[in-house]
C-alpha cells in the first residue's frame, strides 16, 4: 500500500512544473502590440480586440491636477492584460506606470496624461504616437502590484460603404436611414473622413429629384440635455447647407435636432453611444 501512494504522490508532482509553466504562458491566441512592448517577467493573462469601438482616454491628469479630462477616441481597440510570472520579483504599480512612462517617452510617443500617486486609486499613463500620419493611443486603466493592464486604440473613423442607391432602397422601404457622420467633438463641423458620405446623400438627392428629406441629428447623454439639444440641431443644419452648398435646393430639406431624447441603444456602454450618435436622414 506506502509503494502504491507513494507512486501516486510522484505521479502528481510529476505534474507539477508542467502546471506551473502553463500558468505563465500567454493567454490562447493573444499578443503584444507591435508598438508596446510589456515588461519583462510577465505574461499575458487575457485580452480583447475589437475592430471598432470607443473609448474615454483620460487625459490633462499630473500630481497637481488629479482629476483627468476625457478625450473620446474611436478606432481599432486593443486590450490586454499582464500578471507577472510565478517566481518574478515582486513590482510595484508605480514602478509600472514609470516604466511605461519613459518606454513610451523613447518610442516618440507624446504623453497626455500623467498621473503617478501611490495613494490615488486612479494612477495612469496615457499617451499617443503619430505615425505614418496615423494616432495609437494608449493608456494604463489598472496598474497594481504585479499586474496591469493596457488599452490601445489605433484611432480611425468607422468606414462606411454605403452608395446613393442603397441610402434610397433604405429610405424607400424604411422611411429613414441612419448614418455614422463624425463632427468635431462638442461641434457642428463635418469630419473630412465623413465628406464622402455627404456626396453619396446629395447623388441620391439629385438622381430622385422628386424627394425631400428631413436631416435629424441625434446624441448620446453625455452632457446636458439643453447642451445636446442645440448640439444635434446645429449638426443638422451642417448637414443641410453641406448639401445646399454642392446644389440640392433647400426648399426640399428641412432639419431638427433631438439631441439625447430618441436613443436606439443602450448610452451605459461606449458601443450603445456610438449608435446614439447618429444623422438620420428621413422621408418626407
């Protein structure tokens, strides 16, 4: 019987190191990202890409202001998670935060946020390289002791590929479109990455003369409903004189704002408020 147990007790602790090792790999199928590299001893615990998505860097944040300001950015989004391995000598999560503060300093990137406060909860580092005329910004949400996370966004407008022919189909079934129109945030200028969706509306205006339509413009909650309210109304007006501007007659456009009072997703999520935020353009 002590030869059978003491064989299982060997059998288990066979097993041990390739348990342990297993625990330090990275997680299936994840990766750095090619322009961050991690901090030497750790390994990916988890991670998540999404192809669109938006995200609330904070920014403006030091020692001496540690409340941060709020800079949305819309693209590519990247996050990934690091424990360090069994066995590393213990870092602290300052000693993160400074680590990446300088990494990211040495790759050219531009720090916009910098707050480093072993008794402030919210400690982090965001920044953003510009390269080949293309934003990265990256922060640190949690930087504990011995793990840490990064969130990365390679900022880009959603492409929309949406023609004058299927805006009409839409419209001709559905009485409406919406439509994913950037402007300048807290503005009612037209993005240059959203110039094309307005010709695409005013080649389906001009192909169907004999159609008005009504341009509504929506927001999210965030802010003031008053605040929103003039805000979508304003970008409403954008879009119309957009359209005047490149010849449709005004007499078949009208436009109004509703600001944050017709919702089509949940605002308690960034992906719901992205939808919110919307131009819908409507049959008359």
């Amino acid at each position: 019987m002590r030869t059978v147990i003491l064989f299982g007790m060997m059998l288990c602790m066979s097993f041990l190191p390739s348990r342990m090792q297993a625990q330090n790999e990275d997680a299936e199928g994840c990766l750095d990202h090619p322009l961050v590299t991690r901090m030497p001893g750790f390994y990916i615990t988890s991670c998540e890409t999404k192809d669109f998505f938006t995200y609330n860097f904070p920014v403006g944040a030091s020692d001496s202001k540690p409340e941060p300001d709020v800079k949305k950015v819309e693209g590519k989004y990247f996050s990934i998670n690091y424990h360090l391995k069994d066995g590393g000598k213990d870092v602290s999560g300052i000693q993160i935060l400074k680590n990446y503060e300088n990494a990211l300093k040495k790759i050219g990137a531009t720090i916009k946020s910098s707050l480093i406060d072993p008794m402030n909860s919210g400690s982090h580092i965001t920044a953003v390289i510009s390269k080949n005329g293309k934003e990265t910004w990256i922060t640190t949400p949690v930087a504990y002791d011995n793990e840490y996370q990064l969130v990365i966004i390679e900022a880009e407008g959603m492409e929309q590929v949406v023609t004058a022919n299927a805006m009409f189909e839409a419209i001709s079934k559905d009485g409406f479109i919406a439509l994913d129109i950037h402007f300048d945030t807290g503005k009612a200028t037209i993005k240059q990455e959203s110039i094309p969706i307005i010709d695409q509306i005013f080649d389906m205006l001009k192909a169907n003369t004999g159609l008005s339509v009504s341009i509504e413009g929506h927001t999210d909650n965030t802010g003031t409903p008053a605040g929103n309210k003039k805000l979508s109304e304003d970008r409403a007006k954008a879009v119309v004189d957009a359209l005047v501007t490149k010849g449709i007659q005004k007499g078949r456009l009208s436009s109004v704002g509703w600001g944050q009072e017709k919702p089509v997703a949940d605002n308690r999520t960034e992906e719901g408020k992205a939808k919110n935020r919307r131009v819908e353009i409507v049959k008359k």
